[in-house]
C-alpha cells in the first residue's frame, strides 16, 4: 500500500541566543587559564580591544569608596586574587587545558550539523553530569529552543555516539545498548535489551530461560557486559592535577567574601583613539562598518567577561547559602543540592549552572574543591528524614578507613554500624555507595 508524504506550513516563534549570550556562555565555561588565553586572543584580533596598564587599575582601585563595592557577592577585584596568582600561580603546574566536553564539542563538527543543531547538541553536552548522563529533561532543552521532544531526539541520537559512546545518555540501559548496538544479534545485547531488569538484579535463571542460553553462554555474555562502560563521563580526568582555582573564598567578620581569582588577567577597554573616531564620524564608509563591527564586537567581549565575573559570585554565594553547615566547618555534612536548585535561586537556565560549576574550582579555608563536590543526590531514610547521599558516604568511609585492615567489614557488617550511628540503608545501597567511592568488597580490601 502507497503511503503518500504530506507537507505542511507551520508558523511559529523560535527563541534564538543573541550573539553575545553566546559569547557568555562560551567564555562562562572557561577556567581561569583558559580564560586568560581567550581574552589574549581577543587583544589579537580586535583592534578597538586594549589592556589597561597594571598602574591604571591600581589608581582605580585607589579611587574607588569601599562603599562602592559589594564585598560579599562581587568584590572582584581584590588584592588577595593578585597576590594570590603573583605569588602561587607560578609554583603551580597547569591544569590540563582540553577537558572530555572540549573534546566532546570538537567532535560536533564532523556530524553535518546547521547552525540551530550545533547548538541544541553543545546544549545537550553542557547538560550532561560528571558520570557522562543528561541531567535534565529532554523536553527542557526542547522547549527553550520552542521545538518538540522528538524534534530533538535525532540530534541526541547523534550527540550519543561521539566517542566516549554513550554520552548524554538517560538512563544505564540506553547507556549499555548505545555500547552494543553494532551487535544486535549477540547475546550481550538481548540481555540488555530484553531482560535488563533480571540482568541489574542477577536473576541468571530467568535470563536462561527466556533467551534460552546455556550457563556457559550466559557467563560469557556476561563477561563482556562488565566491561562496557557505565558510565562514559568518568575516565577522562587525570585526578592527580592541580588547579587554580577560579573563586576564592573567605571570611570577612559575619560575611562571606567571594573573589573571583583573575586578579593576573588583563584589564580590558576600547581604544579611545578609535572611539573617538566612532564619535566625530572621522571614518569613511567601509572603515566605519569594519569599525563598528569591532567596536561592538569589543563591548561585548568586555561585558562577557564582566558578566562571567558576577555569575561566578553570585553562584558561589548561592552554595554557600545552601550549604551553611559545610561552610561553619561540619564538613562531613551537605545538604541535598542539584544544579536546578541553583538555577531557581538566582533565576538562571541550568545550562548556565552547569557552565558555572563544570570544571571550576573554589578555594576555600578548608582546600581547594571543585563547585561539583557541593552538588549530591537525596536519599529517604526509613525514620522520615531526607539526608544527602554525602553524609552517607562521609560516614561509611570513615567506617573502612577505621577498620582493620586483616579482617576487613562485610556489607552486612557495615550495614549494622550504619545503622548504630542512626542510618538505616539496604545493604544493596551501601554497596552502591562503597562501589561509587571507589572502595572494593571486604575480601579485596584484605591485607597481609
């Protein structure tokens, strides 16, 4: 039976970023090195672009009434983050400069995208969490470019299978079936996509009879299940780095003063030789366009860079007020937070959040974390209360590290000490947790 392809006309308002939201957003997600090295950039090729000489800023700084400065949010200027890059940055190696994301959105390019699709897929990518997951509804990100959910899905389809493949994936299983789809009559892939249920909770029998494999067969496939990758965003990050740190933070009496560190950044304003030609229409037409290009160009750049400075803060202050007790000093306790929480507080879109926090590291009074360790699930005890996973896996940690190494705890065991300091986990969860921490099962942990 013939089918026959309808067209249809469709009217409809598109939210398109204007080009310097783009320009933030791009500079928001830099480091501060890799910052430095765009803003020098910019001074190559922008003409009306120039640095303000170090004697200039400090006659500034000299200038300005205390009173001028909101300390606690934006004081951004500050001596300690001078002194802090003057001082330090030159004993410190530098942080590795290319990240997965980086490499994630170089790859973009050699999938035929157009302009929107390029960047609905950078979107999906900047709304994947550390384990390498979308982190957000995928009708989210379709409404903010006022498309459909299934508008989108082939752009996710293609964002799934850079490498690592599996990226931006929604759940474990399209994870896994992502990794196994070049083998979909194999037996690795029936599993997963007919029996993953019984597969997560090792019902092998079940899996025998519905696939009906023999017990050879099925230890094979299994074999090779576990050495897919669960989770593609980890991996790729060389954990024995050092970094500089983008915040610093303090505390000044009752308040907390948040500085952005790119006190060793050049200072940037237009050329007034050029602005005054702008001015006094001293340029002839097509100088004058090319002017007025760079000329916007320019005051865009400057304000991204201004911008970034006070989304930085206000985000940092937005954890500290989440995470008051960590910040007191408890710093075995953080509340539940999620990037979203963030993005209400401050009313951001969370893709913004995420460029805030991925990659970004805070110096603070007890080290140098990165804005992500702030960030943990919730879990509902059975007595009613809703803790962060972080205490949880604070207290089960301090557990193994306390233990005797010759006889190291079982899960059950460590279940029942959970238990006496008041948290009550299935002992599938704590293994959930010793697992995520990095930390093998009791017989490995055994030493001689």
């Amino acid at each position: 039976m013939a089918t026959s392809l309808k067209q249809r006309q469709k009217l409809a308002q598109r939210q398109k970023l204007a080009p310097r939201q783009v320009l933030h957003a791009k500079l928001l997600q830099l480091n501060t090195v890799n910052l430095e090295q765009a803003i020098l950039q910019e001074l190559e090729q922008n003409p009306l672009l120039e640095q303000v000489d170090q004697e200039e800023v400090e006659e500034i700084l000299e200038d300005s009434p205390i009173d001028d400065i909101d300390a606690p949010l934006e004081d951004i200027y500050s001596n300690e983050s001078t002194y802090y890059l003057s001082e330090e940055k030159k004993e410190m190696p530098l942080a590795d400069q290319q990240t997965l994301l980086d490499k994630l959105i170089n790859q973009l390019q050699f999938l035929n995208l157009d302009a929107e699709e390029l960047e609905i897929a950078e979107e999906i990518l900047w709304n994947t969490n550390e384990r390498g997951y979308l982190d957000t509804d995928l009708v989210l990100i379709a409404d903010r470019f006022d498309l459909l959910e299934n508008e989108i899905e082939p752009i996710l389809y293609k964002v799934q299978r850079l490498e690592p493949k599996g990226i931006a994936s929604r759940n474990l299983k399209e994870c896994l079936i992502i990794q196994l789809e070049d083998e979909i009559e194999s037996l690795p892939y029936k599993i997963i996509q007919n029996s993953f249920d019984d597969f997560m909770h090792k019902r092998y029998e079940r899996i025998k009879d519905h696939l009906n494999c023999t017990d050879q067969d099925l230890q094979k496939a299994v074999e090779f299940i576990s050495h897919l990758n669960p989770r593609p965003g980890e991996g790729y990050r060389d954990k024995f780095q050092t970094v500089i740190p983008d915040v610093i933070v303090r505390m000044d009496g009752d308040n907390w003063v948040i500085t952005t560190n790119d006190g060793g950044i050049p200072e940037l304003r237009i050329s007034a030789i050029y602005k005054e030609q702008i001015v006094n229409n001293k340029l002839k037409k097509d100088a004058k366009k090319y002017i007025k290009e760079k000329f916007d160009s320019a005051q865009w750049f400057i304000a991204a860079v201004n911008q970034r400075r006070v989304t930085m803060t206000n985000v940092m202050a937005s954890i500290i007020e989440f995470q008051p007790e960590w910040f007191s000093g408890n710093m075995d306790f953080l509340h539940p937070l999620k990037l979203q929480d963030i993005a209400d507080k401050i009313n951001m879109d969370i893709s913004t959040i995420s460029r805030s926090t991925r990659g970004k590291f805070a110096d603070t009074p007890y080290g140098i974390f990165e804005l992500k360790y702030f960030f943990t699930d919730s879990i509902d005890l059975p007595d009613g209360r809703t803790l962060g996973t972080f205490v949880i896996k604070r207290a089960l940690e301090k557990i193994i590290r306390s233990e005797n190494k010759h006889s190291p705890l079982s899960d059950d065991s460590l279940v029942k000490i959970l238990s006496q300091d008041g948290f009550k986990l299935a002992r599938r969860t704590v293994a959930k947790y010793r697992d995520q921490m990095g930390y093998p099962v009791a017989r490995l942990r055994k030493e001689i």
